[in-house]
C-alpha cells in the first residue's frame, strides 16, 4: 500500500475513487491505475535528474496503454522501445518519435525502417550484425541511422535470473571487451552516426551499487572512445531500480540518481534513462473477485476470475504480489491458495495468504502496474481485462475488456 492506495474506513481506494465501485462498474478482472502516482513517479525522476541535460525514456514494455504513454509525454517523457509495434504506440499515444530509443537484440529490417522514417533519437544496437544490416537498410532510404552500442558491462545485477541482462552469458548487448574496436567499426561506416553508449544490466534491482559499476565501465570505454577520435553525446543507463513488493528495500529514485549523478560529475554528456516498472509498478492494482472458496484437505484454495492470463509474474518468476480485500471484513482469518482458473498447478496469484474473506468477495493484487496488463495473453480463450485509470474520484476506461468474439476473429475454417 501507499499514499495513492490506502483503506478510508475498511474500504480500499484509489486515490479518492472505492474500488470496489470500480469492481463493480468494470468487472472483474479488472487493472486499475493511478494517475496521481503516475505523474508523482515522472516528477520525481524529473525532479532528480534535473541538475544536468537529461532524457526519461519510459521503457514501454513495463505498460504500453496508450493513455499512460499519453500521461508520460504529456510530462515530457521519450520512450525506450523494443519493436515497431511500441513505435506504433507511442506515435499513437502522442509521443515524439525524436524522443525514442529503440533496443532490442533482434530488430528485423522492417522495425528498422519503420524507425528511421519515423526519426527516432537512437538505435541501441546490441550485435555486429546489427551494425551491418542497419547500415545497409539506412543507406537503402538515403538516410543517416543515429547510434549507441549496448555494451554488456558483465555486472551481477543480483536479481532473479530470468531478468538479469548485464552478465556475459546473456543474450544482450556487446562484450565490453569488443565494443571498442566495434565502436570503431561503426565510426567508418557511412549511413551510421555514433551519438552514444547504453548499458541496461537487469530489472528490479533493489541496491545501487551494480548501477554505479555498470556506469564506471561506460565511462572508462567514454574516455577511451574520446581518446581516439569518437566523442560521444549521451550515456544512456538503462532502466532497472527495484520497487517494494513485499518487503524489498530499493533505493528511492531520489538515492538512485544522486548515486549516477555522483559517478557523472564533471562530465558534459547528455544523461538518459530507461525506468520502466518504478514509474508504473506500485501505481497498478489488478482486481479480481472470488469465485469459491474451496476447502481441500491440505489447503484451502480462494478461486478468483484473475490468472496467469491476466498476471503471469507469479506463475513465471514466483514473483510475490501482495493480495489485500477491497472490503474489510470481521470473518475469521485463513491461509489460502489464491489461484485461478486456467487448467495448469503454476496458474496462482498467492501461496498461503492469511486473509478474511468469503465467496464473491473482492480482492486487489497490489504492485501490478508493470509487467502485468503488457505480459497478458488470452490462453484458455481468456479475454484480456479491462483497464481503468483513476484519476482524483473520476474512473476513466483507458481499455475495454476484450470479447470472445475478437478472440477467434482472425481464424478461418478450412473448407
Ligand atoms: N531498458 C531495457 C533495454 C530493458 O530491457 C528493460 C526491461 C528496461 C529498460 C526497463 O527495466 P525496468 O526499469 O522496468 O526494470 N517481465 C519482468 C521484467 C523484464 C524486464 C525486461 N527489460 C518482470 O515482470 O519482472
């Protein structure tokens, strides 16, 4: 919980709007996000980094409603994109596509071409291949592609394996140990302009030291770089600071800049950064309501209309999110399975939860404002949820649910 979530008399809020109004109104499963602690996240990165020139390119990937990238560019945001169906988006939300970077280890011709008619501000680009096949589809339309290498500065981000990006046995970015003579290669090539370096190491990581190890490195090959002839404009230092699920203790956004902010002093290159889940993270609940509660002989299970479907991060990385009801209520207290209903034992939201609660009650799954709505998928023909966005006491949709209908609607028979 916190200041944009709280309980006014056992009844949970949004902001100044009762959820389970919004339950109500909406259905079940239902996403719900605060505008307040979407613009409060912005300003305070804006707030932190405003010392020196810099750039807050919201990694999309974390939430990609386009009334939230609305929010985002209307506070002044760029957006860091891994396809050109995120380009799409973010044009479509309002976005500056002079704003964007676009990474990713396997942009296809087309996402490339697209980008550079749309002129974007950089192509992180995370191979030799890349290099060549970008340069060639530049030179095919006559233009110039502006890019960053994406080293891999070979740092233990110290976070779940699943999304830990910065060691040598990933799949991202180039060997710190190669992307001298890369840089090189790329300085002489004729439809590329080198205009930074981007390093992005991991995501929810809760210290900051692997921030400024990762960052010591992009300098020191800077230098090197400026030594020999290539002088680069802005450090792009990914995204990845942590938020508090359970009982994590991440640094603030305020700690995390001033610690970038002290490895930087005394440079002049233009700062950017790729936050995604601590802009939208904690300002997102899911809300689902209980189907049955069903008394096992080992366990109870509370069986809710949420899944894996609507917020796979439980069933994919075991990711803890805390589950709080919309109503308090003075039942007695049990452990409970929380789980869906999608034929598979991973398809849970919480194991062992002490909650009080009965049948048709409702529940909201706390911190899924990133990583939830964007990983959704429609297995077991599950239409995906509705979103909601609160703003004040007013509860906008900002995303119908889906229907069954457009499920199948692009599927043939065969005659
Ligand atoms: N930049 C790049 C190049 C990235 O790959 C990512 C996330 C970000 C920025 C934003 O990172 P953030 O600030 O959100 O940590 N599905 C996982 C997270 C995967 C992150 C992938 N890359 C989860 O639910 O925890």
């Amino acid at each position: 919980m916190n200041e944009y979530f709280h309980y006014q008399q056992d009844r949970l809020y949004a902001e100044n709007a009762a959820l389970d109004d919004i339950a109500q109104r909406f259905g079940t499963p239902c996403y719900v996000y605060s505008h307040a602690a979407l613009t409060d996240g912005y300003r305070q990165f804006a707030e932190a980094f405003k010392s020196r020139e810099h750039l807050i390119c919201y990694a999309v990937k974390a939430n990609s409603n386009i009334a939230i990238l609305n929010l985002f560019a209307r506070l002044g945001a760029g957006f860091d994109i891994v396809s050109g169906g995120e380009l799409q988006r973010v044009l479509a939300a309002g976005g500056a596509a002079n704003k964007v970077v676009f990474s990713g280890v396997g942009k296809s011709e087309a996402e490339m071409r697209q980008a550079l008619e749309a002129e974007i501000l950089c192509f992180n680009v995370e191979s030799p291949s890349e290099l060549d096949r970008l340069n060639a589809v530049a030179g095919s339309m006559g233009k110039v592609a502006a890019i960053s290498l994406r080293v891999n500065p070979d740092v233990d981000a110290k976070t779940h394996p699943y999304i830990s990006t910065g060691l040598k046995q990933n799949k991202f970015g180039v060997a710190y140990t190669e992307a001298f003579e890369l840089y090189r290669k790329a300085a002489a090539m004729p439809h590329l302009r080198v205009t930074g370096m981007d390093c992005h190491i991991g995501s929810q990581l809760t210290e900051v030291s692997p921030f400024i190890a990762a960052a010591e490195k992009v300098l020191a090959l800077t230098d090197r770089l400026a030594a020999a002839g290539i002088v680069l404009e802005h450090l792009d230092l990914g995204g990845g600071l942590g938020i508090r699920y359970d009982d994590e203790t991440p640094p603030s956004i305020a700690e995390y800049a001033q610690a970038l902010l002290g490895v930087l002093q005394g440079r002049s290159e233009k700062i950017i950064v790729e936050p995604g889940r601590v802009l939208v993270g904690n300002a997102g609940v899911l809300l689902t309501r209980i189907e049955y509660l069903k008394h096992g002989e080992e366990k109870n299970f509370a069986i809710v209309d949420a899944a894996m479907n609507d917020l796979m991060r439980p069933a994919l990385y075991d990711a803890y999110h805390a589950i709080l009801p919309l109503q308090k209520r003075g039942l007695e207290k049990q452990f409970y399975e929380v789980v869906g209903p999608i034929c598979e034992t991973g398809d849970f939201i919480g194991h062992g939860r002490e909650m009080a609660v009965d049948k048709g009650d409702a529940l909201a799954v706390m911190s899924a404002g990133a990583y939830g709505m964007s990983m959704s998928s429609n297995y077991n023909t599950r239409p995906r949820a509705a979103e909601v966005m609160v703003d004040g006491a007013v509860a906008h949709l900002i995303r119908e649910r889906e229907t069954v209908r457009q499920l199948y609607a692009a599927e043939k028979i065969v005659a």
